[in-house]
C-alpha cells in the first residue's frame, strides 16, 4: 500500500516524465489528457486481483513509472550489448512505457476497476476492484490506443507496435508479431523487446515487493528447523556417542574429527 505522500510524489514524477521527454506538440496533448482524468488516474490500480501486481489505491502510477525507469535501464544494457539503437528514439520507448497501459484506465465515461461490492469474491478470490459492466470489452492495448487517437495524441509506428506488443508472448494475440520464421517478417526495432522486458520486470519487482516476504519460511522450512542440529545440539549428542565406544585409540580420533 501506498501513503497519501507517496500517491501524490507518483503522480508528479508521471507528469515530469511526459515533460521531459515527449516533445512537439502531442507533449501539451497528453499532458491535458492525464490532466483530465488525474481523479481517477491518480488513485487507479494496475490490476484488480490482489494476487496480480499492485491492485491497490495508486497502483497504476507506480506500475508506469517502473516501467519508464525500467526502460532508460534496459535500453542502456541493449545498447551495450550491440543492439541497432538508430532503429527507434528514446523519445519512443519512453512514449510507449507511459502509455503501455493506458486501456487500464476504461474509456471516457467508465472506469475499468471499481471497488468490489461481493464480499465473499473478496475473501475468497482476493479480489479488491471488479472490472465495471458498462465497459465496452477491448483488450488494454486496443483501449489504450484508441483513447489516443480519440485525444488526437499522434503515435508512431514504433509507439503503436510497443504498446501493442508489451504483454509479450503471455498474450495470444502477439504471436503474429513475435514468432516468426522469416526475417522480413520480424519487428524491424529492438523496441518491443525493451518494453516487454520492463513490463515484465516492473512486475516481478512490485511481486517481490509484496508477496516475496510471505514466502520466506514456509511450513516444510519450520519443520525441518526443528531437526537441525545446532552447535550447542551437536556436542553432547557426539560425547554421547563417544561414551559408548571402548576403544580409546578410536575414541581419540573421532573426538579429534
């Protein structure tokens, strides 16, 4: 869970990151989109289950601004590894990170997540927001980049194919895009790959965050902890054991092992 202090602070540095790095004059329009849907963006979940990844109060921001940071760190890893970075701008694979989402958010009328009202979907199904029934159905890439087009925030190629693709192979529908046998039909940019491997990285950090430390004992580790021997166990179990050895010469040299 987040503090109100830390909600607030998320959403400047996701306004600081459309700042500094969109450029031209999409920066304005996507500034004045967010800026629309700031009350239900700022206090948004990225997931509706609380076994997935930050589903809860502001959870959304900080999934994006992961993922932005993520994405500067895995482009330099790419790019010193040989990658063709003249292939896509930074300006594109920051683009895509901030946006990656956006269908999350529902559409002009609806959000996507509201509280969950079923008790018993609560507590047994962990889950903290339903997803609302006066949403139209679209997958979140689709969503999201037609709640662009609607805000006449122009993308590029590159930006359309990030977004589209950022769920990687765990989306069916991305199989077009990423299993290929022929290279002419392979993405012509590295791009896709870096936002994948930040979703996917965002996520795994904000799992580890969460869920890690409830796993640190598990009920098997405690029951074997009963049975280990600790140093002050292991000397009067082994003088005990040497007590009933008769020959001294033997005894001398298991008490010496």
């Amino acid at each position: 869970m987040l503090t109100a202090e830390q909600i607030q602070k998320n959403w400047e540095i996701f306004l600081n990151n459309i700042g500094v790095f969109i450029t031209g004059e999409r920066k304005q329009k996507l500034l004045n989109f967010y800026k629309e849907y700031e009350d239900r963006i700022i206090m948004m979940p990225a997931a509706h289950k609380k076994e997935y990844h930050n589903a809860f109060p502001g959870g959304y921001v900080d999934h994006v601004n992961r993922v932005v940071d993520c994405a500067i760190k895995l482009a330099n890893v790419w790019q010193q590894m040989g990658v063709d970075m003249s292939t896509f701008t930074m300006e594109e694979l920051i683009f895509s990170a901030i946006n990656h989402d956006l269908g999350k958010i529902g559409d002009e009328k609806h959000e996507a997540y509201t509280p969950q009202t079923d008790q018993w979907r609560k507590d047994k199904l962990g889950e903290t927001y339903q997803h609302s029934d006066k949403l139209a159905f679209a997958s979140i890439p689709d969503r999201g980049l037609y709640l662009l087009q609607a805000h006449d925030v122009k993308y590029t190629f590159n930006e359309m194919l990030g977004i589209q693709t950022h769920d990687g192979l765990y989306d069916e529908a991305n199989k077009k895009y990423l299993i290929n046998f022929s290279p002419a039909t392979k993405p012509r940019t590295a791009l896709p790959y870096i936002l994948h491997q930040a979703d996917l990285m965002a996520a795994r950090i904000e799992f580890e965050k969460e869920w890690l430390p409830t796993f640190k004992e598990t009920k098997v580790e405690a029951k074997n902890k009963n049975f280990a021997l600790t140093k002050e166990k292991k000397t009067p179990i082994k003088q005990k054991a040497l007590g009933n050895i008769k020959s001294e010469s033997l005894k001398n040299i298991l008490d010496n092992l």
